[in-house]
C-alpha cells in the first residue's frame, strides 16, 4: 500500500511490481524463526513465476535487506539497487531496538493498538491519521512477522553482502529517518553507489513525498 502513489508516478516508464512479504499484508504466514534469505527466496520465487527475468529493485528498511540479499544470491537477477534507509545497524542500534519490541498480546481494554497507535505516530508527527490508522492494522494483522521481521534484520551479515555487491546502488533516507544514522557507513562500503539526503522528510517518505522518491 505504502509503494502504490509512487508506482503510479512511474508508470509510464516502468512496469512496477509491489509484493506483500510473507507474514504481511494479504501474504501467507511464514514459519517460525524465518531468515531474511527465506523471505527473499520466497519473493525472488514469486517474481520468477511472473516471468520477471531481471529487473531494477527499491526497498524500504527491511525491503532493504531483503533486496541485498536478493543480489546477494541471484547476482545476474538484479540490475540496479535503491536502498531506502538502509539497515546497517551497530550493536547500540541492534540492542536499542530489542529493547523496544515487546511481545504482541491482545489486551481486554484495547490497549495493545493504542500503544501501536502512539509509537507510530511518534515516528512521524506531521503523518496523515489515515496512514497512521492504516500502519496500525497491518502491525496487528502480521504480528508475529513484524517481530520476525526485526530478528531476521539482526542476524543477516548485510554489511558483508552490501560491501560484495558490484551493480550501482543508490542508499537514501529522509533527513529525520530512523535509520539515518545507517546512510554514510553503508554509502562508505559501496563499491559502486550513490547517496542521497531528502530534506525534512521521515521514516514514511514513500507515502510522504512520492514525488520526490520517484
């Protein structure tokens, strides 16, 4: 949902495909302890069904991740990169965000979707109430992805698989990202990058500013 505003910017330049990562959105469950290479197998797989022979590939946060161990393992598939935001994370930025992930429980009193209510909105003040309301039904609805999702980030090598890669990768984030702090190290190891600040946009700047991304 997040991609839809800038995929219809590109349009006419691109044939542009958005998948639903497994555990996400209308995607099947994944098992238990899923890796990012599971992740990524199951989207390269299902991308290979749609008869897509090579393509250029965008991800977001965790998409980045995903995205780099796509190349990393289909190295002739992917033919450029845009990481937006970057998950190179150093072990303070590893143990702060495990101390912030709490298990997902549902509470009687409703509690657990205004407390994911309260940290999305956190993340990005001046974010529509629609988005905000949208981010926090999909939180719920992949719970136990999304705290996956955060344990699979942690345990891939992504700094080893992104300095490898030869194909022109473009690493960006907004200026108050929260992962912003990840540009200059990965755009550092790059053999073949680019790096690009977008001023005075967040975490959620393909909804934000598409044009802008596009």
């Amino acid at each position: 949902m997040m991609f839809e505003r800038m995929m219809t910017l590109l349009k006419d330049d691109f044939h542009t495909i958005a998948l639903d990562n497994p555990g996400f959105g209308a995607s099947f469950q994944p098992p238990s302890g899923f890796s990012i290479r599971y992740i990524s197998d199951s989207l390269y797989a299902a991308l290979h069904q749609l008869g897509v022979e090579s393509c250029f590939i965008f991800g977001h946060h965790s998409g980045s991740a995903i995205a780099v161990q796509m190349a990393h393992n289909h190295p002739n598939f992917i033919q450029k990169m845009i990481l937006s935001g970057p998950p190179l994370l150093n072990e303070t930025q590893i143990n702060g965000l495990k101390a912030s992930l709490k298990p997902f429980a549902i509470a009687e009193d409703g509690s657990h979707l205004t407390q994911v209510w309260e940290r999305i909105r956190k993340r990005d003040l001046s974010l529509p109430l629609d988005v905000v309301h949208r981010e926090v039904v999909l939180t719920q609805s992949g719970r136990e992805a999304a705290q996956g999702a955060y344990q699979a980030v942690f345990e891939q090598p992504f700094q080893s698989q992104l300095e490898a890669l030869e194909i022109p990768i473009l690493v960006m984030a907004g200026e108050h990202d929260t992962l912003r702090a990840s540009l200059e190290p990965a755009f550092s190891i790059l053999k073949n990058g680019a790096m690009k600040v977008i001023p005075n946009q967040g975490p959620y700047i393909c909804d934000q500013n598409p044009q802008e991304v596009a």
